[in-house]
C-alpha cells in the first residue's frame, strides 16, 4: 500500500504556508530528577490534551497512577525512586 501526499503543496515535508500548526511529538527525560522525594514533573512544553503518556522504567503508567494538574505538569502519588528511568511522550503544536 503505498503512502499518500507525503509532500507538502511546496514539494517538501513541513507545514504548508498558511497552514494550522502541526501537531509534534515531544518526548521528555526526567530520569535525573527521579530522587525518591519529587512527585510533581513538568513538561517542556504545553501538552495537546488527552495525549500525554507517561513511562515509568519502561513501562506506560495508567491513569490512575498519575494526576494531571495543568497543561504541563503531572504528579505522582507515590515519588519515583533515585536511578528511575522516567518519560513523558506527548503531543504538543508547532507553528514553524
């Protein structure tokens, strides 16, 4: 099955002229702030909503897991341990 209008109106592969903003995917490393105290994370940049997904060592965490405060931040209930591998993979918009 071969991909369909991969090329932009301009022949290239980046937002048209006049087009809406694109949506990206940002994916953030929080490994380092993992201490075994923090348990509030904030993105570094604003979160296209309902697309934020978090990884904890690997491994997606539910919902329920995390608590979503604004359009950048999320908490844990629990703090991640010193040496935890933690990712946020979302969505955010780009007008470039």
């Amino acid at each position: 099955m071969p991909i369909a209008n991969v090329y932009n109106d301009e022949g290239g592969t980046g937002l048209e002229v006049g087009a809406d903003a694109a949506q990206v995917i940002q994916i953030d490393d929080f490994s380092t702030l993992c201490n075994g105290e923090r348990v509030r994370f904030a993105t570094s940049q604003n979160v296209t909503s309902g697309s934020l997904n978090v990884y904890l060592n690997g491994l997606k965490q539910r919902v329920s897991t995390i608590s979503i405060i604004d359009d950048r931040t999320f908490e844990f209930s629990t703090a991640p341990s010193t040496g935890d591998i933690l990712e946020a993979v979302y969505n955010t918009t780009s007008s470039e």
